[in-house]
DNA sequence: CTGAATCCTAAGGGATACTG
DNA sequence: CAGTATCCCTTAGGATTCAG
C-alpha cells in the first residue's frame, strides 16, 4: 500500500517507545493548538486562553507546564506587579512546529473526504439496520 | 520566531474548527500506533492486538470502528467460520501516513533534546524548593 | 478468531473561589 | 494579571465474561 518508510523504525510493541511518551505529551486535546497560539504571536497567559475556545485556566495552565517542563515553550516571568508573564516557543517547540506542519495541512485538504466517509459509514449502518 | 506558513491558517479560537474535530480522532493514544501497525503489514484483530503492547480488545475494537468511520480503515469480513477479518488502510489513510511521517521523525531525532529539557526542569525544580 | 457486553476504577477536565 | 486549590462530575479505558 506504498506506505512511507518511518514506519518500519516505530515499534508500538515497547509501551517505553519514543512515540509513545511524546504522542502522550503532544497527542492531547490542548497541546498543539496552544503551540499554535503561540506561534501566532499570542504570548500571555489571558490572550491564549481567549484565542484558544472553550479551554479551562487550569487546562492552560497544566499544558504550558507540561510544555515548559519538556522544552518546548519558555516561560519568561517579568516579576513585576501586576505580574506579566510570556510564553514563547523554543527553538524546539519551532522545530516541533515544522514537523506537524503536514499533518494540518492534510487535516485541512482531507476533511471533506473525512465528512464524506462519516456519511457513508452512518448511511451504510442505517441499511444493516 | 520563523513560523511555518499553516499556523495562519488554523483558528482554534472556533471550537468547530476541523483541527479540533480530527485532533480529537487521531491525536488519543491508540489511532496513530494502529494504523502503524497496519501499515506494517499486519491486519487481523489478533495480529495487531498483539503488536500494540498493552492495548485491550476494547479499545482496539473501539479505536478501528472510529477509524473505520472516517475512511481511515477498511474492514474486511471474510465471512468465514471461524471469523477471517481483515484491516487494511484506505487510500485516505495511507495520505496520513505520510503526513504524520514527518513528526514521527521529529520525535525521533528529537527525543533525546526533550529528555535533557526534562532533566534540566526538574533541576530548576529541586533547586528552587 | 472476532468482538459485543458488563462492570468498575482512575484519570480528565470544568466551575468556582481565592491569593499575591 | 497570573495562578493555585478545591470540588465534583464525566469520561476513558482496563479486566473480565459471554457469544457467533
């Protein structure tokens, strides 16, 4: 099926996998889209929970720590009253940037073929039934 | 901070936007090591279960139905006694294979940067208590 | 062999109130 | 403004059992 070759060099079998800890870290519902935030040019605290719907101050909170904690933002404390605090992406939360950049772009070009299949798949569910 | 391109065009602020919807699919644990698996040439329920270290029947059921909605898998029912069914990715999945392709490498090669971010934080840590 | 169904617990995650 | 702490409910998801 002319798969592409980084799958031969994953091994899902070892629960200790690469993949396994950093899709845990990265594969949550908050994670990316605050990356995204970020690099859109939002960097405190009460921007990105605006900019990023729906999302709890405890959520952002533990994800930018989470983030923090593995080296993709960096938290910059201006120790001034009121407080200001930055977020920025690391070099490496840059690089992470890059890396998913597919991956969104297939989410967008996809998505209709997506609704499509959901279609199908609920039409075809309704006849067995 | 040199931003790709696609971070513009993505708006987490709206909570229907198709990166939350297919976020939510193929960023759990299991969619994305199951359609590795798959695409490493192994195809049956038990097969895969069994590639997947630590996955339940459950979820493995589960996570190919959703897959299967979406036009990510096809299911293929042999119809046999005792049951033959096969997994293979669609066309549509084999495209996110590709697209994921190069995050898997970034966690790869990015792997050990993150487990000295991890050490250096948790020095930080300790030191600051 | 495939997988549906049940049970049950542990974690996810929101709402709210409070602090520096 | 940034963040912590508490409460509480919902969901995820494992273990197990049953069925075709």
């Amino acid at each position: 099926m002319d798969m592409p070759d980084w799958v031969a060099s994953v091994d899902p079998c070892d629960a200790d996998c690469p993949s396994r800890d950093l899709l845990d870290l990265i594969g949550d519902r908050w994670s990316l889209l605050i990356m995204l935030v970020i690099g859109q040019g939002f960097h405190r605290n009460g921007e990105i929970r605006r900019r990023v719907g729906g999302i709890s101050q405890k959520m952002l909170t533990q994800t930018l720590r989470a983030l923090e904690a593995n080296g993709l933002v960096a938290r910059h404390d201006f120790a001034t009253v009121p407080p200001h605090v930055e977020y920025r992406l690391t070099p490496l939360g840059v690089s992470l940037g890059h890396a998913v950049g597919p991956m969104f772009q297939w989410i967008e070009a996809s998505y209709p073929a997506v609704l499509r299949a959901r279609a199908a798949y609920a039409a075809r569910q309704a006849q067995a039934a």
